[in-house]
C-alpha cells in the first residue's frame, strides 16, 4: 500500500495565469518532500487550466479541474475530500511560499501536539510603497492584538481530521477563513499563531484598489457578527469611527451655536483623528528595526495617513452590510 504524504497542500484557482506558476514552483521548492500538492481549478476563463495542465506528470500534484466557477471555500473542501494527506496546507495562487514553509509547520505541530491549527503571518509579495504600508499596518496591529489573530487564508495548516470535523470552510462569500476559526474554537479545538512561519502573498498596489479591499473585508466582518461570540477587537474599528463621526457632526453644529464649543470640539476631532496616525508612524519605525524589514522604509512616509482612510473604508464596508448590502463573490474581486 502507497504510503500517504504528511501533508495535503491545498490551493484554488481562478483565472491566476499571470501568477499561479511562482506558487507552485514555491511549493515544489519545498526542503521538507513529504507531501502532495492539490491544485483545483474553479471554472477559470484565462489560461489557468492550460499552466496547469503542464504540471500533469509530476506525480506530488493531483489537479481538479471545474467546469463551473463556485465560491472558493467549496472548493477548498472539495480538494480536502480528495486529498490523502495527515495534516492540510493551505495557501492562496497569489501567494509565494518559503523553502521551510511545511518544515516549520511540521516543527510547531510537533512542539505544540494538542494544536488542531497552526497559523502564520504575511509578508508582502510585492515591494511598493502602497503594498508594503498595508501589510505593515496589519503586522503592527496584530502583533499588539489590536485586530484579531485569526487563521490566514493563504497561510494555515490544519490537522485533517480535526478540519472535518469543525465542518471545514463553512460555505460562505465572505468570512470563511475567520468563521472556520471561530468554529474550531468554539468545539475546544487549540489554535496557535506562529509569527515564524511567513508566506508572501499579494497586497493592493494602489490606494484605489486598498480601499476597495477593506470596504469588503469590513463587510465581511459585519457577514460573521451573527455566528461570533464578541471579541472587543473585532469592533474596536467601527467603534472607533462610530465616535469620530459622532464628534465631527458634533463639531460642525457646535460651529452654528457657540464659537467656545466649536473650539473644544475640533481640538477634540483632530486630536481623535491625528494622534493615531502619529503613534502608528512611531510604532511602524519601531517596527522596523526590529523587523529588520529596512525596504519598508519607503512606506513610512503613507503611514501617516493611508491607515486611516483605508479604515475608514473599512468602516463604511461593516455599515453597508450591518444595513443590508450585499458583498461581491470574494472570487470576483481583484487586487
């Protein structure tokens, strides 16, 4: 009997032909060779299936063609229902993995026996200033667990059977990676964060398209409350500027009523609006050296505002929801 691989590692496709490749030679490139790389292809409409198809005799990868385009978490599971594997990576096409990505997996699983999931942290594939400022924020915030440290899409690994039975990605447009988990958690299942294990994955390269990608992720947030138990840092965003918008409305009438009032309530809005923005310049230089990520430097200069208009829109996303929108495919929206 064919002995099974250690790990399953799992990504979807749509329509990634201008950078599914460097993911797979990534994953090939791996110092740990005990896997087997699953490779599903959701019904895409460019050459994805055509780049895929070159990979056919290599006997680590299995590739699942569709012909019908899903949500992304179906065919996660769908490739999990097909996998042999122990223990199930996950990344995402956009996405470059280290050589010791799976070694590292295999160490932490190894050091902490009673975790049903590992997660890690991203770096930015990409070295633009806009790209860079982006995931810099999302570090610092995480680090000071500011916004929560949940499982990331493109850089989790999960003990097989413990992932069915939390259900696996629960089949949603948006959220499933945070609900899957919640879900886990919810069961006593044990999750570890490990900022060792990092992946490069793709970020927004223009302020356009970062502020499209956190109107959607505020609505995702907004398309879980009714499954979460609360977590303060899960709204500690859209309470933040529920205040600030109060206080800016509160500052404008005051301007029509009393000349004092309107002083007080515009040192208040600007220092509500502005000290954030300078604690996190500080905190980003801060963050740096001791990172050691010097080419993230160039970023500093759009950490003194980007993070808060990007917020902002994230804010505006989680209203939108709250009050009945409705999100686009996540499949569909693009970097």
């Amino acid at each position: 009997m064919k002995k099974k691989p250690h790990f399953s590692v799992i990504v979807a496709c749509y329509n990634e032909e201008k950078i599914i490749e460097r993911c797979i030679k990534s994953i090939l490139n791996q110092d740990f060779s005990d896997f087997e790389l699953v490779l599903i292809n959701d019904g895409s409409t460019d050459n994805t299936k055509q780049i895929l198809d070159k990979y056919k005799q290599n006997k680590k990868i299995v590739i699942i063609h569709k012909s019908t385009n899903e949500d992304k978490p179906k065919r996660i599971n769908e490739a999990v229902a097909a996998s042999k594997g122990r223990i199930i990576a996950v990344t995402d096409a956009d996405s470059i993995v280290p050589k010791n990505w799976l070694s590292s997996f295999k160490k932490e699983f190894e050091k902490y026996s009673e975790a049903a999931a590992i997660g890690g942290v991203y770096e930015s594939a990409e070295q633009d200033a806009v790209s860079l400022a982006g995931n810099m924020f999302e570090r610092i915030f995480m680090d000071t667990g500011l916004i929560p440290n949940l499982l990331p899409g493109a850089n989790s690994a999960y003990k097989k059977q413990d992932f069915i039975e939390s259900g696996g990605y629960p089949l949603r447009k948006w959220g499933a990676d945070a609900m899957i988990d919640l879900n886990m958690r919810k069961t006593g299942k044990k999750i570890r964060i490990s900022r060792n294990i990092k992946v490069k994955t793709g970020y927004p390269k223009t302020v356009k398209a970062s502020l499209k990608r956190k109107f959607v992720w505020g609505g995702g947030l907004a398309s879980i409350l009714d499954g979460t138990k609360f977590r303060l840092n899960f709204l500690l965003r859209p309470a933040y500027y529920t205040v600030l918008c109060f206080i800016c409305i509160a500052t404008i009438f005051s301007y029509f009523v009393n000349q004092f009032a309107f002083l007080i309530s515009l040192i208040l809005f600007l220092t509500i609006l502005l000290l954030p923005s300078l604690a996190l310049s500080v905190l980003s230089i801060f963050w740096i050296l001791k990172e050691k990520k010097y080419a993230y430097s160039k970023a500093l200069p759009l950490m003194l505002f980007l993070p808060t208009v990007q917020e902002f829109s994230y804010f505006i996303g989680f209203l939108y929801v709250m009050s009945g929108g409705k999100l686009e495919n996540a499949w569909r929206q693009k970097k």
